[in-house]
C-alpha cells in the first residue's frame, strides 16, 4: 500500500508557478516539522485526558495529513478528532496505539519523495 496518494501531491505540483519557490517541497518541510510535534502533544493530551487539545490537534494533522495525500493517517486522526469531541477517552487511547509509527511511516515517505526530487 502507497503511504502517500500521487494525485494529491499532483494537484499541489499543479499549484506551482515557474520560477517560485518549491511548494511543494516548502509544504513537505512543514510536514516534517510539525507532524511529529503533533503528535507527541496527541499522545501528551490523551495522557492528561486533555480532550480538547486532542480534538484540536487531531483536526490540524487530518488536514495536513489530507492535502499530502496521506490518507490513511488523516483518516486516523479524523477517527481522533471525533472521538476527542465525543468525550471518548478510551477510544482515543486505542486510536493512539501506533501512532507515533504511522506517523513515522508518513515521514520517511515524504522524506524518499524529497530524496527523489533533490
């Protein structure tokens, strides 16, 4: 299974201008740093039982998540998201299981397209 949808990283190179920076290589990068970031205040919300950070949090990463084209990890955290906002606390601990690893997964994908594209 691709870890990342082709035609959403497509429609953000459709996006970009001759003689623009890289945008797509600039939204990456972003990724890069903030995902991660993310995902530990995810894990340290649920910790805490901090619902509100969760769903917050969880709603920044699924947008993210979407637009590069990662599906299955903005999928995860929509499944976040809304159990936050339900109040479900034990779903968000099982939804937090692996987490950081898909996360990880999303990384190294956008790292070897980086690789590709350097």
């Amino acid at each position: 299974m691709n870890i990342l949808d082709q035609s959403a990283l497509d429609n953000i190179r459709a996006l970009q201008r001759p003689g623009s920076p890289d945008l797509l290589g600039r939204i990456v990068e972003l990724f890069l740093t903030d995902a991660p970031l993310g995902v530990a205040k995810v894990q340290t919300a649920i910790a805490a039982a901090d619902l509100e950070t969760v769903s917050i949090t969880a709603h920044s990463l699924k947008s993210s998540a979407s637009y590069l084209g990662a599906t299955a990890f903005s999928q995860r955290m929509a499944g976040l998201e809304r159990a936050a906002r339900d109040e479900d606390l034990a779903a968000c601990q099982q939804l937090n299981q692996g987490l950081e690893s898909d996360c990880q997964d999303v990384v190294d994908a956008l790292l070897q397209l980086k690789d590709k594209a350097a």
